[in-house]
C-alpha cells in the first residue's frame, strides 16, 4: 500500500559523494520539499570514514529509511577503464530503485542532479513514468581531450550523455561560461535563454569576523578531492619557503582522493607541517573551517582542467567562514574574488604563494572583512528558490 498518492512536494536527488550537500543543496531540499529521497554514489575512494552508495529517504526533513547500494572498488589506476561498467550498474539501481520508491510511497513530482549522465538516466526514468519532471543542474563540462587516451575516450562518452540531457524539462547553469560554451557548439539554441544559478555560500557569514594576531599560529586549509589537478603541488612546492618566513604556520588538508598518498609523501619532504584528516562529515570539516585563517584554491590552469567550466564549492566554503582566499586564474568565479578583495589570485608559479600568504597575512582584518561580504552575496536560500521550486 502507497504511503502517499502522487506526492507534489516530493523530489529524487541523485549526486556523487562528497557533494551531495555541496553549497547546501540537499539541505535546502530538505527545506523545500516534504519527501525527499537521496541516490549518493562514490567515484574515486574517499578513505575509510567516506560513505559507500546509498539511498536515504526523508521525510519532513528526517531521514526515514537508508538503503546501501551496490558497488564494487576498483583500483585507482583503472577506475577510468571500469567507468562504463561502474555507470551500467548506477543506472539499473536507479531505475530500480525508483520503481521500488513510487510503489512505496507514490510518484515522484521531480527528478534532479548535477551530471549528465544521471541526467540522462532521469530521462528514462521518466519514460517510465516514475516522475513527472526532471531537473538538470549543470555543473561540469569535461574537455574531449586528455593526455591520458582512456580519459580522453570517457570523456568523449561522457559527452554523448551530456547532449541528450540537455532535454531535460529544466536546464540551469552554475556560470555563464558553461552556457556559452553549449550555445558554441551547437548543444543548444544559440537565443535561448538558461538561469544562471551558482553554488551558495552558507549562513556563517552571520558570524563576527575573525580576529587575529600574527604572532599567533596560522591555519591554512584546503578542502576537496585531493587528486594533483586542485594544485596541491604548488603548496609543497613552496613549503620550505613558508615555513621561513612563518614557523607557526599549519597546512590543513580536508579530503581524500587519487592522489592522498602522494601528497602526504611530498609534505614529509617540503618542510611545511602539514595534517592530512581525509575524508570528514559537514560536522568535523566545518569545526576545522571554523579555526583556520586562509583557504587554498590554487586549481592548475590547463586546458583539460575540468575545473575551467566549474564553480568552486570550495572558495564558497571558505568565504562563509571569513577566510580570504588564494587561488589562480581558472573559475570565472575568480573575478568576484578579485573585485570584492575577498583573497588573491596568483600565477601557477613557485614564488607566488608566499607572497600572497604575506600580503593576507598583514592586512588579515581587511581581507576577512571583504571575505563575509561576498560570502554574503551568494547565500544558498536566496539563490536556489530561484531555480527550484517552493511551491509544489
């Protein structure tokens, strides 16, 4: 027997770990909707405290029921080769599972995620007519082209999916430059019109500015998976340089990824001290967001970077908290940085970094200051009910 008949305020979520709650989402559709149920799936392992695939469902904000999914680990080194089979496998468990969803508890009003691929699964799970509409968030764009020739064939496939999610019932963009870029290559109408909806920033920025004395220790922190695209290099590049000139200053690495062992390998050797904590929840992350100083986004810029297309949850996480940011050239997310003298933007470059860490170092107040206002700007309520809907 059905809990509920065609629920109106109802919505299946679908995204990848560790972003499900990026910027707020899925807190946001706890808000907004009555019924919600969350399809989480892993990519690249996380570490041991990284949560395995899942189905939660919720109910007035209370999660009512968890499901763990399928999954098989695979070594990092042919994730990429395994791609299709991985993706075969989170197709039949959403479709399944969604017809186990609808007999449960009735239709579900919408369907919504961040990838084109799960996109395009929302489709079908249409088609089948297990909702009623589908909500495309577009987050990403991967260039077809990669040093590497399986990334550069998935990559490739990935966009094949791409295309067809662009029929989904809504698009909505993060940045203008991911919009653009469809209307260029033909993906969509060159005058059509798509909202602009950014990843928000959280309602921390309430809270009093930091206070800070320079004879203090100092926290740096980076957020995120820790794979060598973030630029993570640059920072152990330039450690023993760091340490000279700040003794009591402290990397902070939140996250675990591909590239975790590497990394712990180069901070033995920079000099910098540095703690590595992996992967943590919202609750333990934010504590350690809380008591740092500066938040690092040093993103390489290369053409096959992904992160070109993106916007980076990491600076919104950063600027809740008050942190003045240092990060390069890549997100179009960088000129408000920039304008709003909410951090630094650096060259890729060796030299760079320390000089950066010296300039917010000595006018910390300020660039904190600036760091809450822009926080501000993008609050997660004010932006998301623009796009998603409240009234079901």
């Amino acid at each position: 027997m059905k809990l509920f008949k065609d629920l109106k305020s109802s919505i299946i979520y679908v995204n990848f770990a560790p972003y499900e709650n990026t910027g707020k989402i899925l807190d946001f559709l706890l808000d907004t909707f009555e019924h919600v149920a969350l399809f989480s799936f892993n990519f690249h392992h996380l570490g041991k405290k990284a949560r395995y695939n899942k189905l939660k469902v919720y109910l007035g904000g209370k999660e009512i029921e968890t499901k763990n999914l399928f999954d098989f680990q695979v070594p990092e080194s042919i994730i990429f080769l395994l791609l299709p089979i991985r993706s075969i496998f989170i197709f039949i468990q959403i479709l399944l599972y969604t017809f186990y969803l609808t007999i449960k508890f009735g239709k579900f009003q919408y369907y919504f995620t961040v990838n084109a691929f799960t996109a395009w699964t929302g489709i079908i799970v249409k088609k089948f007519g297990l909702v009623n509409k589908t909500i495309f968030w577009v987050w990403d764009y991967y260039p077809p082209f990669h040093e590497s020739k399986i990334i550069t064939f998935m990559r490739r496939l990935y966009w094949q999916f791409d295309k067809l999610a662009a029929r989904s019932d809504t698009l909505v963009f993060l940045n203008k430059r991911l919009a653009n870029l469809r209307k260029e290559i033909g993906v969509l109408d060159e005058n059509s019109k798509y909202k602009i909806i950014p990843i928000g920033t959280t309602e921390s920025y309430h809270k009093i500015y930091k206070k800070f004395n320079e004879s203090s220790s100092i926290k740096l922190v980076f957020v995120g998976v820790i794979k060598k695209s973030q630029g993570l290099d640059l920072l152990f590049d330039s450690g023993s340089q760091i340490s000279a000139i700040f003794p009591k200053i402290e990397a902070c690495i939140i996250g675990g990824g591909p590239d975790l062992s590497y990394f712990k390998k180069r901070s033995i050797s920079s000099g910098l001290k540095t703690k590595f904590y992996g992967y943590l929840p919202d609750n333990q992350r934010d504590k350690i967001l809380s008591k740092s100083h500066i938040g690092l986004a040093t993103y390489i810029p290369s053409s096959d970077n992904v992160s070109y297309y993106g916007d980076p949850s990491k600076i919104k996480q950063y600027l809740s908290y008050g942190l003045p940011v240092i990060t390069t050239d890549v997100f179009e997310f960088s000129k408000e940085v920039r304008k709003n003298k909410a951090g630094l933007i650096i060259n890729y470059e060796k030299n760079e970094l320390p000089l950066a860490l010296s300039r917010i170092i000595h006018n910390f107040q300020s660039y904190s200051k600036d760091a809450f206002s822009l926080s501000g700007k993008f609050y997660y309520k004010s932006l998301y009910k623009k796009f998603l809907p409240t009234n079901n």
